[in-house]
C-alpha cells in the first residue's frame, strides 16, 4: 500500500461521540407523531414497524422524545459547587426552552416516627427547580448551568415547563403534570440500596414517564453520560487522586474504563460523549478501523479481507462481509456480503465507482437494489437480509436476521460517495452472538488501542491484517465481474509517496481547519485526528464531509 511509516478512531458517531439519534422497528408510525417530535424520513413496512432517523445527539433504541439529558453530575468531586453544567441532547441548530427540576428520593413515605420519618418527608419533594434556554449546537448538543444540585437520592427531569412550587408529587399529581406540560426525559439516581427501590415509585406516581432509573453501584455517582452511539446511560465512581475511577453500567453492573473512546472518566461538557466500543465496529477513511474487541488502528495493507464472518451451526447461517481497499490511499473501494446458509449462495455488493448496491441470487443475475425500503434482500430458510431505512442509494442499514428471530443478529451501516470511498459500522445488536464472529472487525487480543484525546495523527496505530487477507479474486469470493475489474484497475495505481512528503506543516494546518468545519466538537478526539490525516494525505475535504456524515448515522 505504501512504505511504512512511523505509528502514525474513531470517535463515533459514530460517533461518538456522537450525534445521532436513530430509533428502529418502532410499532407506531403515526405521521402526527413524528412531525412534532421533530422526525423525517420514516419508512414502514406492512406490520406498521418503522425506521426512523433524526440527526440528534445520540443513538438509541426507542424513541421517548427528541430532548435528552446527555451528561451531568449528581455529586461532583470536591468542594460544593454554587452551579452544575447539565448537558442536553436534541436537534441540531435549534432553540430550547424547557426546564430541569429533581424529585428527592431519600427516605420513604411508609416509614415511621422520629429522626427517621423526617428524612421520610423529603421524599417526593420538588427540590429543584429551573428554567433552562439556549440553541443546540450543529452536533445536537446543549450544555446549560443551574443552580447546585441537592445530592442523591433524586430522580431529575427535563420537561417543557417547570412545576409552580416545591410541591410534593404524591399531593396534587394531575396539576404537576399539568403544569410541567410534556416531560422529555428522566433519570433517577439512587445513593443507597433503599432508595433504589423508590425511584420506580417516583415514577409510577407521574404516569411513567420517558426515562431511566439507574442501579445502584454501591455509593453516588459522581459524574452520569449517555454513550454518545447507542444512547446507554453509565455512571462514574469517582474515588480522586488517590484512586482510579470506576466506570458502571445501567444496572450498577462494573464496565472496564478501557472500552470506551475518549476516557469516560472525565467529564466532556460541550462536546461528544465516550463511546462504548464493545458491540460496534467502524470502518472508515483511509482505513480506520475500530474492532469489536477494542482494536483501534490504520490498515497499511491494501487488497481484499475477511471483515466479518458469522458462522452458526444450528440452524445454519454463514454471512461473510469483504471489503476490498484499493487506490492512491488505500480507502474502502468495495463492499461484498455473501449468504451461503441455504442450499445456493447469494450475495450482495457495493463499490465506490457508482455507490449503487446490487443483488445476485440462485438466478447467477446481477440486479440493482430498490430504493424504497424496507425491502428483504436476500433470504434463506435459516436466514434473511433487510434493507431498512433510507432512501437514498449511497446511505444504507441492512439488518441480518436469524429465521424467525425478532431482534436481528447485527446491523449494518454504509455509506459511499461515487468516485471516492466507502464507510461503514457494524453493530452488534445482541453479546450472545458473539461467540460466532470472526474476522477483522471481531479482532485479537494484543491489537493496538488507539489513544484517546489530545492525540496526533503521527501516532495513529498501525496494523497489516495478514491474519484476515484473503488471496482469491473478487469474483471467487462472490462478487461481479465488472466490479472486480473496477477493484483490478484501482490496484494497478498504488500510492508512492510518502506521508512526510504530502503533508507538510501548512498542509496540515489547512486539513486541521476543514476537519474543525465538519466535525465541530468532534475535534478532541481521535476520530478528528483521523480526519486530518486523511485530508492532509491527499483524500481532500470530501474526506472531512464523509466522516461528519458517518458521525452521525
């Protein structure tokens, strides 16, 4: 591909830090619905579910409302602070007004007399509450300041307006709802095993509200974010100077700190969150490539490979992804997925010459995709491939199923831009499959992780991938012919010149400014050192624009 250079992520949103907010197989597709919460492009197949995308500040999996509560503190460390920052998700380049207002969770309305039942009126008091204003950012993000928290136990919301008093919730609910209007988002926090069990009645008395009640982790948490790719709420257990910081999931359960990108244990105000990379594999630029198992380096090797490969024995299903990277710097140039669980393979291909997918089945004929969706690609007894989504050729997800199964094994999302390269991620929608993947986005231990903020690009980890090339022709692997002559003529112009050589100190300066254009508050990350690198190295701005893309697909 090209000489070997010194060690020269991918951030998210893909990322992640991300921005998108993405919701599948919704039952309601209700056009009224989906206006006001701000949703376009909604696709719905015969059963009424739907694939609805809308360019937020996160990913999740069901849709509770466009406003989200990204990032706060609920006992920072340290002295008491007189404000807390409060970061909010919602839709790019828009005004916000709203309010954030906490219902105390300490004590218990059943409990008896003296020191004890004092505490126990505080519980479902109004303790806070304020009005909050200002414009999402072109990320989807929102950081605004309130007064200090009370700490926990309490469960915060977010809603369209503000309750009129330090009211208790068990008194007059209907006029606190009332008066609220909508509630966009809820999140309780507990400090102790008890009042973990008085968040869920926080929220049946106010009509379960959109929202999430965390677990507790055996003390307060001393900074709460949302993963910026999949919308996952995590904890931090802040334990200072003297030790490191643990990082905890939903449920209370421990997460290594390790798996994220950029280090989740400190806070990140204004910009994207940390990204759990665990169930999630991107490809992109030049390329980057982020794995499943925590590997985070640059492909130096050009060719095709074995991307990922899910073999299952009962009942069999064999999928098999291959990508080919080919021209001047190596970028993704085509895409093949081959489906050999039935009794004739079938495949499926992309490259970057049209950026137009096609099928071939049992007929041995290639045809183009459809562009309406959803639409079952390709199907066997024991298998199926869905395109769900997007209506346009060059941006698509297709979803992989096993047989009657609800929920699909994994997701894949593409993006191409004709004449230039394509980008992908995969996301792995279930852990108990993983045990069936190979390949190079399953990847091995000892793989290189990338560094996470305040990084260079000259220090990009570097990996060859002999382990996953694959020596047969495209056409051997399942592809077309025409598109192995496309690959064949791009291998034929390899890049000769080295990095030093393109990409002086000007032309770094001017590849950092068109990155910080379209990646915004992507800029503390690997993923924008990614960027540069790939624009400064000659792939030019489209380089920038696709990686802004991708970022929030």
């Amino acid at each position: 591909k090209r000489p070997s250079f010194p060690k020269l992520k991918f951030d998210v949103h893909a990322l992640t830090s991300a921005v998108i907010y993405s919701s599948t197989n919704m039952k309601l597709c209700v056009r009224v619905l989906l206006l006001a919460l701000g949703v376009s492009g909604e696709k719905c197949d015969e059963s009424n579910e739907c694939d609805i995308s809308s360019h937020l500040h996160l990913a999740t999996k069901g849709i509770k409302s466009s406003y989200l509560i990204s990032e706060f503190q609920p006992n920072p460390t340290g002295l008491q602070e007189d404000s807390h920052k409060i970061e909010l998700s919602g839709p790019p380049n828009t005004a916000f007004q709203g309010c954030i207002w906490c219902v105390e969770a300490d004590g218990s309305p059943t409990e008896g007399a003296g020191a004890v039942a004092a505490s126990a009126t505080s519980y479902g008091k109004v303790d806070r509450f304020n009005p909050v204003s200002g414009t999402f950012d072109a990320n989807g993000v929102l950081t605004v300041t309130i007064p200090e928290l009370e700490n926990p136990s309490f469960t915060m919301f977010l809603s369209q307006s503000c309750p009129t008093g330090n009211v208790n919730i068990k008194d007059d609910t209907a006029a606190l709802l009332a008066a609220v209007q909508t509630i966009y988002d809820s999140i309780g926090v507990p400090d102790s095993v008890a009042d973990a069990q008085n968040l869920p009645r926080i929220r049946t008395t106010l009509n379960n509200p959109p929202g999430t009640d965390l677990g507790y982790m055996g003390t307060e948490p001393k900074l709460v974010f949302r993963d910026a790719t999949d919308g996952a709420l995590y904890q931090v257990d802040d334990q200072g100077k003297a030790s490191p910081s643990f990082i905890f999931d939903t449920h209370g359960n421990q997460v290594a700190s390790s798996q994220f990108d950029p280090d989740p244990r400190k806070t990140t105000f204004g910009v994207v969150n940390p990204t759990r990379f665990a169930d999630m594999a991107v490809v992109v630029g030049d390329p980057h490539i982020q794995n499943l198992g925590g590997g985070h380096y640059m492909l130096l090797k050009e060719g095709s490979f074995s991307v990922w490969h899910f073999s299952l024995p009962q009942p069999h299903v064999e999928w098999q992804i291959f990508a080919h990277y080919a021209g001047r710097q190596s970028f993704t140039k085509g895409l093949l997925l081959v489906d050999t669980s039935g009794s004739e393979p079938s495949s499926m291909e992309i490259t970057s010459e049209h950026c137009e997918w096609q099928t071939q089945s049992s007929s041995k004929k290639w045809s183009p995709v459809n562009s309406e969706a959803p639409e079952v690609l390709l199907s066997n007894p024991s298998s199926r491939m869905k395109l769900v989504g997007n209506q346009r050729k060059d941006v698509k997800k297709i979803q992989l199923f096993i047989a009657d199964e609800k929920d699909p094994v994994a997701t894949l999302k593409v993006m191409c831009r004709q004449g230039h390269h394509i980008n992908l991620k995969l996301h792995m929608e279930n852990q108990k499959w993983a045990s069936f993947v190979s390949g190079e986005l399953k990847g091995q231990k000892g793989q290189p992780r990338m560094p996470t903020a305040k990084t260079s690009m000259l220090q990009l980890a570097t990996r060859e991938d002999e382990d996953f090339e694959i020596k047969k022709t495209w056409a051997q692997l399942g592809g077309s012919s025409h598109a192995q002559q496309y690959l064949q003529n791009l291998d034929e112009h390899p890049n000769k010149l080295m990095f030093s050589q393109m990409c002086n100190p000007q032309a770094q300066a001017d590849a950092r400014a068109l990155c910080q254009k379209h990646l915004g508050t992507a800029a503390h990350s690997s993923y924008f050192e990614e960027c540069v690198y790939d624009v400064c190295s000659g792939a030019g701005e489209v380089a920038a624009e696709m990686a802004a893309e991708m970022l929030k697909f």
